[in-house]
C-alpha cells in the first residue's frame, strides 16, 4: 500500500526526443507527488511536483501527466538534452501527523539522452 | 557554503566497527532526515528527526542510532557495521514551500563494510 512502482529502470532516447518515465501508487491517501532528479555523486534536487486535484503541470520542459482514477503519474521531457541524462525518481507523500509528511520514493529511473 | 554538507564523502571499513556519518545544515531547518540509496529501491528512510532532542524510526532503522543535540547536525551511526549496510547514505532537510514540505539533500556518503 505505501509502495510507489516506478518504470522503466532505465532508458535511453536520442537528442531532441521526448522522454516518459511511469508510476503507479496504491495508498489513496497520498496528497503530493514530486519528482526528484538525481546527478551522478550529488544528492536529489526536487524538480516538479504535482498535487492530485490537478490532472497536468509544466515547467518548461518537463510535464508532470497525473491520472487519479488509475492512480498512475508520468514526467514528460520534452525535446531531451544531454544535460537531462539523471536518475529521476518519483515519489508520493502523505501527511501522518501535524507537520510530518512521510515521502515514498520510486526505485528510480535512469535516463541517458544520447547525442 | 549554505546548504548540507555531509562527511566524509566516502568510507571504508570493516565488518563489526562503528562508524559515524555527519550531516550539518545552515539553514536551522526543524526537520532533518537519513535515508539509504541502494540499487532497485530507491531512498529507504533511516530516522528523521523534528528538531533538537526528537528523533524518530523511519523504514529500516535497525542497525543504526541517530542523535541530535543541535538543530544544525544529524549524526547517524552505525554502531557494529555489517556488509548489508554498504550503501550510498543521504542526510536531507525540509523547508515549507507553496503551501507543501520540500526536502533538501546533501550530496551523499558512499559508505563500504568489507
């Protein structure tokens, strides 16, 4: 129930492509979903998050797509550059007690855009 | 440098040893976190804590011992290291943003127990 199922593992799209990464939760009582994008040897950086009574939100080139009904949510990236190549993981979060918010992670995608 | 900052970068040891990761935060953030990184699971929370003095069990805790005597630094232990805990370990912080709770991560402890 608290799982967040995340694919592919990895992925590779050519420059200029668009680049989709899956995810899939259970537990109906989690109210925020953020993607974390990932450079090798540094830490995760928060990059767009979506709450789950918006079914759409873009930053430039990255697109979040969010289906409650299937309980599914995507990252689009938009004509993917080099610099995008990263582990992207999603995650859900659910709030458990006043101010604390339990964030589930995705086991990660990584994501190598080739010239 | 503003931010987390965690040390060492990288560490060797062996089976049954104790040792400490630092993680130390500038922004005076109440909440801290320790979560692992390991190949096909993502980030498994280790122990979070509140503030000063509050710490609390995350998914896989066994095997380790948080403290927090000030608001700017997150020890975690590992009191007699095992290879099951060779893992890649980050200390994060959160801030209150738009409305929603954002966590700020430190750039990692590569940590290997032969």
């Amino acid at each position: 129930q608290q799982q967040v199922k995340q694919s592919p593992q990895s992925l590779i799209v050519q420059k200029g492509g668009i680049s989709i990464i899956n995810c899939a939760y259970e537990n109906t009582a989690f109210d925020y979903f953020p993607w974390y994008q990932q450079f090798p040897g540094k830490g995760p950086a928060l990059l767009i998050a979506i709450r789950p009574d918006v079914s759409e939100k873009k930053e430039g080139r990255f697109t979040i797509s969010f289906n409650k009904s299937a309980k599914q949510f995507s990252l689009h990236i938009m004509d993917s550059q080099p610099g995008d190549s990263a582990t992207y993981f999603c995650a859900a979060t659910v709030t458990l007690k006043t101010s604390y918010d339990k964030v589930i992670f995705g086991p990660g995608t990584s994501l190598s855009v080739i010239p | 440098d503003a931010g987390i900052t965690q040390s060492p970068r990288y560490k060797i040891t062996e089976t049954g040893r104790q040792v400490t990761l630092m993680c130390h935060q500038t922004w005076s953030h109440s909440y801290m976190f320790w979560y692992r990184q390991d190949l096909g699971h993502g980030l498994r929370l280790i122990y979070y804590s509140a503030a000063a003095d509050i710490t609390d069990k995350g998914e896989v805790p066994d095997g380790y011992v948080v403290s927090r005597s000030k608001t700017e630094n997150f020890p975690l232990t590992l009191e007699s290291a095992t290879r099951s805990q060779t893992s890649v370990y980050f200390c994060a912080s959160r801030a209150r943003a738009g409305g929603k709770n954002i966590q700020y991560f430190g750039a990692g402890t590569r940590l290997s127990v032969l």
